[in-house]
C-alpha cells in the first residue's frame, strides 16, 4: 500500500472513528483533509458510498431508536422544501461568500451551546444532575431545517444545521445517532446517485474505494466503544464543539479563499 493510500485509510478511519460516537462529521474531517491526499472531485466517489456503509451499520445498531416521527414529520419536509429553493438559485451567484458565511453562522449557533456545556462540567454539572434539553421553538425549528435544504441545494452541506435542529431536539445519545444516521443514508444514496450520473462513480473507481472498508471496520468498532462508555453531557458537548469546529472550517476554507 503507497503512503498516500495508507495516510487517507487513516484519515478515514479516524473521521469514522467520529462519526461513530456521535453520528456525524466525517464528512468534515475528510473534506478538510482529505485534499492533503486526493483531489477532492476525486475523493468524494471514493469516499461517499463507504460513508454509506457505516451509516447501515450505525442504523442497524440502532434501529428500534430511529426517532421515525421528528424524521419523516419535521426534518425531511421541511428540508425538501428547501432544497427546491437551494437549487433554484442561480449558478451565477458567488457561492464561497454565502458558504462562509453559512459557516459564521453554524458557530455563531453552536458556540454558546459548548460554552454552556462547559461552565456545567467544570462545576461538577456531569456527575448526576440531568441534563436539560431546550428544543427550538416550531417556528424557528421550521426555518432552521428549511434553511438546512437551502443550504444543502446550494452545498451538498447542509448537515450542520439538522444537527443544530437535533441536538437541540434529543437527549439520547443513541436515538440521535441512529436518526442522523438514516438522514445520511438518505442523502448519500442521492449523491451517489448524481456521481453515477456525472461518470465519476464507476466500478473501476469503486474497486479503488474497496480499502477503505477496512476503516468502516476498525472506525466503526472503536467509535462503537467509545458511544456506550461516553457520558451523554459530554457527549452533547462533544456533539456541539464538532458542529463549532465544522462552521469555523467552512468559513475559513471560503472566506479565506475569496
């Protein structure tokens, strides 16, 4: 195996790893990096159908907690919606300064929750007081998740803000975990359809992809691990530091770039 292939199974099974314990930000972690490695209109046919398999895995571990009702009832119609406006916009609008700013915004949101998260543990909040889970408003939920289809009509990345939407919503660890995962599957299975449409996903480029299932196994057990050990106050400020951490690096990848 050359260095370039073995650093990218790392990467991958690290990001795995991720995506395991919390049901995101692989997607983060690979597209930020994974350039170091391969172009990315190269890595994404690689990469997005074995990101599919361990969302199957993470649903099948957790199928009976799929929160079926916010899903099919909230999250899909609203951002359904908004995916028809997002690709209704013209391609002639500069995209990198409304990705940025989308990224400022995705902070801006999860920062206080991690600052919250924070003042909580260091107070000894962690060792038996419940935690408390302030769901958004309907209304401002509705924007949200609309604005999330906007964003992903625009992106192919509006994640951030269904996240923001769920981790506002649910305290289960589990239940999250298992429903993000079945949004995934759902939007992967669109986008690999669009890259056998383009003729960038083939067989020849899906036997290039076949190692990389050795990081759904290893990604998927050690992550697996670490979701049933982690306290669910930490796991929500883990949750809420990676959505931080994936606003700040959209913006900076764009705004910088302009």
């Amino acid at each position: 195996m050359a260095l370039t292939d073995l650093g990218l199974l790392t990467l991958v099974t690290v990001s795995f790893v991720l995506e395991a314990i919390v049901g995101f930000g692989s997607t983060v972690v690979v597209v930020t990096l994974g350039a170091h490695f391969l172009p990315l209109d190269a890595l994404l046919p690689r990469y997005v159908p074995v990101s599919l398999v361990l969302s199957i895995w993470l649903i099948a571990r957790g199928f009976g907690t799929i929160a079926w009702g916010v899903l099919l009832r909230r999250v899909l119609p609203f951002t359904a919606l908004g995916m028809g406006l997002g690709l209704s916009v013209p391609g002639t609008v500069d995209r990198r300064w409304l990705l940025g700013g989308f990224g400022l915004l995705v902070t801006a949101l999860a920062a206080p929750e991690v600052r919250a998260f924070a003042r909580r543990l260091r107070s000894g909040g962690s060792q038996g007081v419940p935690v408390e889970v302030v769901p958004l408003s309907r209304p401002l939920a509705a924007v949200v998740l609309t604005g999330a289809g906007v964003v992903h009509g625009l992106f192919g990345s509006g994640g951030p803000l269904v996240v923001y939407y769920l981790g506002r919503e649910m305290l289960d660890k589990t239940v999250f975990r298992a429903t993000l995962s079945t949004l995934w599957v759902v939007l992967s299975v669109v986008l690999c359809v669009s890259f056998v449409e383009r003729g960038v996903l083939t067989v020849d480029v899906l036997g290039q992809a076949a190692p990389l299932l050795l990081a759904v196994v290893l990604g998927g057990a050690i992550g697996e691990r670490l979701h049933a050990r982690v306290d669910v106050q930490v796991f929500r400020m883990v949750v809420f530091s990676v959505l931080a951490l994936a606003g700040i690096s959209l913006a900076l990848r764009n705004l910088l770039a302009s």
